[in-house]
C-alpha cells in the first residue's frame, strides 16, 4: 500500500565530543504501509532509548533540523510529557504520531507537516509535530485540532504550537494552544 | 492529484496482515 509521501526515519544520539550533524543517523526510507511496520518491528521502541537520544521522521528531502529551509520559517506543535509517562505513554504518542503522518490524517494540510521528533530525556521526554510554516495560522491550527485528537488527550489538556525562530533563542513563547 | 489517506484503524490492520 504506497504512502503519499516517501518518509526517512533518523536517529540521533547525544556525543557531545561531536558535533550536532554528525550524531544524526539516518536509518532507512519508505513508501510503503508495509515497510513503515518492517522498520518499526526492528527498531527499539522510543522509551527503551537513552537520554540524550531522538527519533526523527521526516519527509524525504527535509532535514531533521531548523535550518532546513522547509522547517526555518516553521514552528512545532509540542506534547511535553511527565517523568512517569516514559513507561505509560510515550510509545504509544510516538507510534500515534507517526501513523497521522504517513497516513496524511490532516488531509489537505498535511502538505504543511514536515515531520514529527520524539526527544528521549531525564527532565521529561518529549513529542512534536513539525510543520514549515508558522504564519498559515488556519493549517497550524488544524493539524493542531486533529493532532491532539489522535493523541487521545484529555479537552482540559493544552498543548502549545512555537515557531522555530522563538525557540532558536530560547525563547519558549506559544504562538497558538489547541 | 488524489491524496493517499490511510486512517489508523487500516494502518494497524496492516501491520498484523501477513
């Protein structure tokens, strides 16, 4: 069953005696339902990483960073998880996640979805959805709507879109919540 | 052109299919 879009899955670990680029892995491509399982039963599930590591699925043709030039104008909607929800949770977001990808869950506005990374982390892992334009505030916020819905999250949860700039000068400022 | 929409339901059917 061909996917809309070829996607690349990247893993990056944490060697600070490196720098940034070469500690991204690229695992493997697909474009198909079938090869999305095959990659996903052979790779270990997120909460089983180390702290310090990511998963990245991008489209092909997008880096897994800001500068890319179809992510530096973006933004990411941000699901920030507790300490305790690594075992309860994580995977389950992660894999709900990567289904709304590959399967354009945001119709027409998944054009706007760049990717999606799940960082590994002491101080609470984390889970964001990437889009490449933080301005087109009525795609933002629709695949920010759908998003928080596949996700399962409660109506009294609140997660927060930021637009790269913002977040490239630490600044963690919330363009739009949903 | 047409966009390949898969809903979860269908995603996960596919990753027990055989």
């Amino acid at each position: 069953h061909p996917l809309q879009n070829r996607w690349a899955l990247w893993f990056f670990k944490n060697d600070s005696s490196r720098v940034w680029q070469d500690n991204l892995h690229l695992i493997t491509k697909f474009d198909t339902v079938e090869d999305f399982w095959s990659t996903y039963s052979h790779i270990q599930q997120a909460s089983k990483l180390s702290s310090g590591c990511d998963y990245a699925l991008f489209k092909d043709g997008i880096q897994p960073m800001w500068e890319d030039s179809r992510n530096k104008r973006g933004g990411r909607w941000l699901v920030s998880l507790a300490k305790h929800q690594r075992h309860s949770k994580l995977d389950r977001l992660w894999l709900e996640t990567m289904l709304c990808l590959i399967g354009e869950s945001f119709e027409e506005h998944s054009r706007e979805v760049c990717g999606a990374v799940v960082n590994i982390r002491t101080k609470g892992d984390k889970i964001s959805v990437w889009t490449q334009e933080a301005e087109n505030q009525a795609s933002v916020l629709h695949i920010g709507q759908v998003y928080k819905e596949h996700l399962g999250l409660s109506t009294k949860a609140t997660i927060g879109y930021q637009a790269h700039a913002d977040t490239a000068t630490k600044s963690t400022r919330n363009k739009f919540v949903v | 052109g047409t966009r390949i929409i898969y809903d979860r339901k269908f995603l996960m059917e596919c990753r027990n299919s055989p």
